[in-house]
C-alpha cells in the first residue's frame, strides 16, 4: 500500500483493549485488538478495505493529515 493514512491507536481502561481510529475517514473508522500488534494489524486491514470501497465506489480518497493539520 503507498497511501499515508493516519492510525491513532490508544489503549481503553473501559474495554481493556487497544482501540484504532483512521481519522481522515471519520469517526465511524474504527477497530480494536487485545495487543498493540493486533491493534495494528486490524487497523491495516480496515485502512486497506476503505481505500478498495472509496475506489470502487468512484469516490475521491480523502487527504492524508501531515503533521500540523487536523480533520
């Protein structure tokens, strides 16, 4: 994949997991995993199903954040 799409992983006392955010696809994208390798590797997967969806649909991919910007 040569995309440069965000995953924000953060540990949850309240569901004792790793919980993964891709913020430039909004706050639906979202996964989780019991270790932070896990956590990564689903973060992954789901990064990579968005990216096939927006192309199938003919949408246009959103902009990857840099360092400095915000959603």
């Amino acid at each position: 994949m040569n995309h440069h799409y965000s995953i924000l992983i953060q540990w949850s006392d309240e569901d004792q997991k790793y919980i993964v955010s891709l913020p430039e696809f909004g706050s639906y994208a979202h996964t989780h995993g019991e270790t932070y390798a896990e956590a990564l590797k689903n973060g992954e997967e789901v990064l990579e199903l968005l990216i096939e969806e927006y192309q199938l649909q003919g949408r246009q991919l959103p902009e990857p954040l840099t360092v400095g910007s915000h959603p």
